[in-house]
C-alpha cells in the first residue's frame, strides 16, 4: 500500500505547510495548523495509478450549434432575477450571509414553491433537527408544501438516499461546514472536509442534473468561511445582504456562470417570511428627509434595474487633529477622492471637518455614477443648503473636476420620473439617449464647480460667501 501523505493544513484559510508550525504565515492566525492526510485514495497502490491510461474524447469545433441551458424558475421573481432566470439543471449555488440574516428561510420558502409545483424539492439540514424546520414551516405558511426534510450530516448517506427513486429538482444542503465525508479523516468543518464534502456533492448534482444550493457560514469579515476553492467549484456565489436594524434584504450575485453578476433581488423580512419588493425605489426612498440639509438622491443602476436612493452626508467641524472619514455604503476610496477634487478645484475647504457619508436603507453603492450625488450632498451639509426634493444627481467625477457621463441615463431618468421627481441634476453630454421624453427638467452640468456654485447660492447664511469656480474668490465655511 501507498504510504499516506501527512500534511498541516491552516483550518482557516487552508494554506499547507511541510511541518507544524504555530502561526500560519497566510493568514496570519495563530494555533488554526492540523495534520491532515492530502494524498487523496491512499487505498489504491501508486503501480497501478501509475499504469492507468486516459480514456480518448471527442473534440468538437466553434461553429457548432449552441442551445441556452434549461432553466427552472423557482417561483420567486427577485430569486430568479438574480440566478440568471432560474435554476440551471446540474448547476451548484453557494448562498453565503450573516448569522440569521434569512438564509434558511429564503431556501425554506424556494423548496416550498417548487414543491408546489409538482418538482421534488429536497431540504438536508445539519444544523437543526427535523422538528425546527417544521416550526419555521409553519411559521410561513408553509406546512402544507410537499418538502421533503431530512436532519442528517453524512455525505454518502446523503447521496444514497437521493439517488433513490426519481431525481431532484432542487436539493438543499443547509449547511456545507457541518456535512463530513468518510473519505477524509478529519472533523467536521475542517478545510479538508469542507472541500472534500462539496467535491462529493457537486459530482453528484452534475451526474443526476438536480440544482444544488450549499449555504455558506461566514467570517467576521464578511468572506464566506471555508476554503476559498469551493468558491471556484460552484457554478454561482450568492450573497445575502442586510443590517439587523433593518427589514428589507438584498440577494447579490458575486458569481453566476449562467448569469450576470451585477442583479441584486430586494426582499422585506416581514414576520411571515421574506417577501419580494418588485419596486425597491419606493422602499428605500419611503422614509426620506424632505427639505435636510446633506440629503441627495442617487438615480442608480444595479445590473438592468434601476434604483433611487438616498445618499446623507454630515460636515462638522472637528475636535481632533485628524478629521474622521466614515463611509457606510460606499467606496471610501471614492469619498477620499471626490473630498480631494473639491478641494482642488472648488476651494471647498474640509481639511477642518469630520465627514460622514451614509447609504439610506443600508444598500451598497459600487457604480462611480454616485460621485455627483455625493459631491452635491457633501456641499449642501457643509454650506447648510438644503437641495431640490424633487430633484435626483447622477454622474462620474474625473480628477480634473469635470462631470463625465454614465451609461443608461434614460433608465434612470424613467425611474425617477415614475416616482415623481421634476429635475435631473446630469452629465452634459450623456451617453446613448438622454431621456428628455421622461417629462423632467434636466439640468446639465460640466463641471464640479458649477455645482458647487450652485448649492452654495442655496445657503442659509452658514456659509459667507457662495462657493465660485476656480479663479475666483473661494468660501470657508464660518460657524455662527
């Protein structure tokens, strides 16, 4: 027999080493090093792996005929928004998300509608046993739906018991980091039982052609915990987003092999179950500050939807000898950036002042099209001008203080006209069609510094002098 190949394995990023040592250069945690067995089927002597010879296939050409893979839609609009139109047979998702942030009642909720509609949905818990997933069930209306539940741990069982019978559409296993393999001698949880168990479980999807959902737990940093090459062996990586003081939830697509990566589903946890927003405009501007200083609205786009948001910044002046610079929401790299362009051109002094930049709704903004926005909402906090409340800003800043335009302005300009807003703060020249038939009034702009000058003119006294293009005189803010 072949002698076993023993080697450290880091429990937390899965870096290997040739001996122990205390701390994972990786990573850098300390005491995360175990001894595991890498030499995958040690059982088979290296004489007859080394004369085994590879099976021919067949190559084929570019020119063939390609057909768009068969989807399964789950019952669920902002579900299926984001995988692409549905469950792909044979793909392999990875739903990662905080602790009791919804996971398990998004899933229950899936399984339940495709049962309903007549495809075997199948629910594997390990983390809780057959009469807690009954009570969620209930809990959501959901007892009635022919889910079949199981409570176990073991991947061969597992898989025995699926391969019985029809095949399933749609197998759940909630989650990944408790399931363990007899091939690997090691604990539960461990980077090579992680990945191992996810090797057994996707050969498995791909062979019978049944959707497999693994739920991922994460780490503190948000990062889905386990090795990173599970992340590379599923077909699409969701991430469930959301704060705990909040209701709504978003559901992003970090990978999608069959899909875009840049949709998001909006869901609001409600005590029935998680219920999809078709409009997340409405939801996140439901409860906006009307006529605040520091408040403008974003005319945004995630993936082909566009959504209005609004963006809530806060200039004060500062006690310390370095100013504070919080960003929830966005980029700081762009807040950093967007404070040094005004400086630079419109002579708005923040050298002074702690600034604070919020995201209303706990959405993430990761387009450059929110520059303009937070430029406006920054001037307005600092001069205390509050803006237009009809009026929503979209636009790039380049470093040179000039506006530059971004794509799908007439989506933007619809949305904002169907919720009611008048004006459109905008690009000069944006790209494609500028939306003038949505019935606002737009106001484009070239430059920061006419911005700038704009809200400054709007102030009530905070500020002693408007803000003027560069050349000319500038203002500093003077506290009464």
């Amino acid at each position: 027999m072949a002698k076993n190949t023993l080697s450290f394995v880091c429990q937390t990023c899965g870096a290997a080493y040739n001996r122990w040592q205390g701390k994972c250069e990786s990573c850098g945690e300390w005491n995360t090093l175990a001894e595991e067995d890498v030499s995958g089927n040690a059982s088979v002597p290296v004489s007859v792996r080394s004369k085994r010879k590879g099976r021919t296939f067949a190559l084929e050409s570019l020119s063939g005929a390609s057909q768009d893979a068969p989807r399964l839609p789950s019952g669920m609009a902002e579900l299926d928004r984001v995988t692409g139109g549905g469950f792909v047979r044979g793909s392999v998702l990875l739903v990662g998300g905080d602790p009791g942030i919804g996971k398990s009642t998004l899933l229950t909720q899936a399984t339940s509608l495709m049962a309903r509609n007549g495809h075997r949905a199948v629910y594997i818990s390990g983390e809780e046993a057959v009469a807690q997933v009954r009570l969620r069930a209930e809990r959501l209306g959901l007892a009635d739906a022919p889910v079949q539940l199981a409570a176990e741990t073991s991947v061969e069982d597992i898989i025995a018991t699926l391969s019985e019978g029809a095949a399933p559409r749609l197998v759940v296993i909630d989650s990944i980091q408790t399931m363990w393999t007899d091939t690997v001698e090691s604990a539960p949880g461990t980077v090579t039982q992680v990945r191992a168990s996810a090797q057994s479980l996707i050969r498995f999807a791909k062979r019978t052609g049944a959707a497999l959902i693994l739920v991922g737990h994460v780490t503190k940093d948000g990062q889905i915990a386990g090795p990173r090459v599970v992340e590379h062996m599923v077909d699409a990586v969701l991430s469930f987003e959301g704060e705990g003081s909040q209701q709504f939830r978003i559901l992003r697509a970090v990978k999608n092999r069959f899909g875009p990566t840049d949709e998001i589903g909006v869901f609001e946890m409600t005590g029935l179950g998680l219920r999809e927003v078709s409009n997340p405009s409405e939801l996140f501007l439901s409860e906006r500050d009307l006529g605040s200083p520091g408040t403008a609205v974003f005319a945004g786009i995630e993936g082909t939807r566009p959504v209005l948001v609004e963006l809530q910044a806060l200039v004060a002046p500062t006690s310390l000898g370095t100013p504070r610079r919080a960003v929830v929401g966005w980029d700081p790299s762009r807040l950093s950036m967007v404070l040094a362009v005004l400086e630079a051109h419109c002579g708005v002094k923040l050298g002074g002042h702690d600034v604070y930049l919020n995201v209303a709704g706990g959405l993430r903004i990761q387009e450059p099209a929110a520059d303009l926005a937070a430029a406006a909402a920054l001037v307005s906090s600092l001069t205390n001008a509050p803006l237009p409340t009809d009026a929503v800003y979209f636009g790039e800043i380049s470093l040179s203080g000039a506006v530059r335009p971004v794509a799908q302005s007439a989506a933007r300009l619809k949305e904002a006209a169907k919720l009611g807003f008048g004006r459109a703060i905008l690009p000069e020249s944006p790209r494609g069609d500028p939306g003038g038939d949505a019935g606002l009034i737009l106001n484009p702009v070239g430059g920061l510094t006419t911005l700038v000058a704009d809200v400054a003119a709007r102030g009530s006294g905070r500020a002693t002098q408007a803000a003027k293009p560069a050349g000319q005189p500038r203002f500093q803010r003077q506290d009464r």
